[in-house]
C-alpha cells in the first residue's frame, strides 16, 4: 500500500462497544443511519476547507455504509478504495502524491486524501473519517486529525443509541416501539404499489411452566434461542419484533396469503420439532401464531390498528383451540384487542398521507395472486 506519511498514533477505541446490528433490524436503520453518515461528511469537509468528505461504517454482518458530499460519481471507486485503506490502517491516515499501479491510481480529481479509522473496543475496523481535496494540501495535520476522530466517535456513538433504541437487548429482536414503526412504513408502501403484506403475531405456549419449572434465566435463554430459530427459518427481509413477554410479531412482506400461511405453519412445526437449548437443558416449547394480511382497499393508521387486531383476534383463536397452531383472520371488520400501534408509528403513517395513489391498490394490475405450488 502506498503511503506517503503515516501519522503516528491510533483511533483504536474510538467508540464505546455497541451490540451487533445485523439482519432486518440492521436493514431498517440503514436509510437513517446514511442520512447521519451524510452529515458527518459534511461537517467533515467544512471543518477541513475540503471539498470531499466520506464517512463509513460497517454493520456486523459486514455491510458497509456510505456518507459522502462533494464526490462525482467518476470518482466513487476511487474515493470507496480510499476510505477502505483508511480504515484498515493502524492509525491515522495521510496520502498525499498519487501513484501508478497498485491499488492507488493517478485521478486529477483526488490528489490528497486525511482520514482516520474508527475501530471497536476489540480492535475491530468499523470504518472511516476521510476528506480529499484535488489539490496538495500541507495544511493537513493533527489538528485535522483530532476534528475527524470526534466525528467518528460521534458516529459511532450515534449509531449505539439507535440500536439501544431498536434493538430488544435480551432477545435481539427489534423493540416494540422500532417494530410498529417497522410495520407502519410497510402498510405505507403496500397500500401505494399494491404489493402483499403479511403480518403474524406468535406466542410461547406454556411459557409460564419453563420459568416455573427451569428458572428465569433458563426462560430468557428460550425467548433469545426462540428468535435465533425464527431468523433461520425466516427470510432475511422478514423483520421479527418482540412486542412484550413470550410474544413476538413478524412482518412477511410480499408474500400473498397462501405463501404466508405455509411459512407461518413450516415456522411452527420447526419450533415444535427441536427443543430449545437452556444451557445443557433442552426445553422443548411450541408456538400459537395468528396469521393475517394487508387488505389493499385499506390505508392509513385504520390500516394498521385493523391488522394488529386481525393477527391478536387469529392468535386468541390458536390458543383457545389447542395451541401449537395456526389461526388466519382476514376480515376487515375488527376492532383492537388490546394492542395499539405506538404513536411513532402513527406520525410515520401520517407523513405519507400525502403520498396515497391515485388508484385502488388492489386494482388487478397491481394486486396479482401468488403463483399455485409456491
């Protein structure tokens, strides 16, 4: 690797340690988490007089996020390469006369390029503060250095607050409040372009026995194991929330109605088929899942109160039948059993009030039925 000075010193610790944000939750946040990484950039660039300025950091299942101002979409690669070597160099990072070959390739856009790698409390590379300028700069130094490490702390702080907020820290499941924010943007987006939506809430059956039986700890290590199970036998879209105690709600976006009822039944029967692991004790536990969908015709904050209380009155049933079963409620006409949508997820649905279609989503073009076998 070709670099002209590296500065002494490291960002190692440039953050305090924040639990893995990795599957759907992770997807959720990253549209917000871009937007933050736009402005670190920003105040990056302003606060060293460049014109470019890259802000990464890299989730736990290693996708990279990507803030930038003032790059052209020539120099996107390049400037990508650049904050890649930033962040895995051991310390504070300074290129300052473009080189031929290798990795590091003559641009005359990019001729010098500061940045500094944040990295975990273990060591691990998260990502980088970098600016570049076209020109030669000797005014690139430690004072530079410092402006660009609090900016990268403070990325890394604000992205710990955000999972503390949207992650369930005992189960890793998104929080109650992130999930029906989750499930608000998606009754949003299957009421504009049509698409199915699918939506089950799944209880622990009996779960009062594992704890009375095994002990509580034993019970929080089957409500972490049990979201384990579901994400295996989920897709990785399939967003999983826990909305309190033993009970869990999953969004099944783009799945009609037959496909989600035969997810739903293959979840129950794997949860049934495999006890639980509580240390060294195996508990076997099943599930009672109520199932019910988006209904086209139907839109706004109505729209979700009117799923929740489709998917609690479908879930009622499966217990009350026997449990270990899945119960399907689609009619529309249902008031809400107990469950409410947070008010977050209400403003978010109200923002896009000003989006609605100017046709029926469930008009034939845009509400096809799933395909037969599937």
């Amino acid at each position: 690797m070709a670099m002209d000075g590296a500065m002494d010193g490291a960002m190692a610790g440039a953050g305090s340690p924040a639990a893995p944000l990795a599957g759907p939750a992770g997807a959720a946040l990253h549209r917000g988490g871009l937007a933050y990484l736009e402005r670190v950039a920003k105040i990056a660039a302003q606060g060293c007089a460049a014109p470019i300025g890259v802000a990464t950091l890299r989730s736990a299942d290693g996708v990279q996020e990507t803030g930038t101002v003032g790059l052209g979409a020539e120099d996107a690669a390049l400037a990508a390469e650049l904050a890649e070597a930033v962040a895995e160099a051991p310390g504070p990072f300074l290129l300052s006369e473009p080189r031929g070959g290798g990795w590091w390739r003559p641009s005359p856009r990019i001729a010098v390029a500061l940045g500094v790698p944040l990295r975990e409390a273990d060591g691990r590379p998260v990502g980088s503060v970098c600016v570049m300028d076209r020109q030669l700069r000797p005014d690139f130094g430690l004072a530079k250095v410092d402006l660009l490490g609090d900016l990268g702390m403070l990325a890394m702080h604000d992205r710990a607050m955000a999972q503390r907020v949207a992650i369930d820290s005992l189960t890793g499941a998104t929080t109650r409040e992130h999930f029906f924010e989750l499930l608000a943007g998606e009754v949003r987006s299957a009421w504009r372009s049509g698409a199915p939506l699918a939506l089950l809430l799944a209880d622990l059956d009996h779960f009062k026995h594992v704890n009375d039986r095994h002990g509580h700890a034993a019970g929080d290590a089957v409500l972490h194991g049990l979201v384990a199970w579901m994400r295996r036998h989920l897709r990785r879209d399939d967003a999983i929330g826990r909305l309190g105690g033993e009970e869990f709600a999953v969004l099944l976006p783009g799945l009609c109605p037959q496909q989600a009822l035969g997810a739903a039944d293959r979840l129950r029967r794997a949860v049934a088929a495999e006890p639980l692991l509580a240390g060294e004790v195996a508990v076997p536990v099943t599930v009672s899942i109520g199932l019910t969908a988006h209904l086209p015709q139907a839109d706004g904050i109505e729209a979700l109160q009117s799923m929740l209380a489709r998917a609690d009155l479908a879930l009622y049933r499966a217990k009350t039948a026997g449990r270990n079963r899945v119960e399907v409620e689609y009619g529309a006409r249902h008031r809400p059993l107990g469950l409410r949508p947070h008010a977050g997820a209400a403003r978010a649905l109200s923002r896009g009030a000003d989006a609605a279609p100017s046709r029926p989503c469930g008009s034939p073009e845009a509400h096809r039925p799933c395909a037969r076998g599937s």
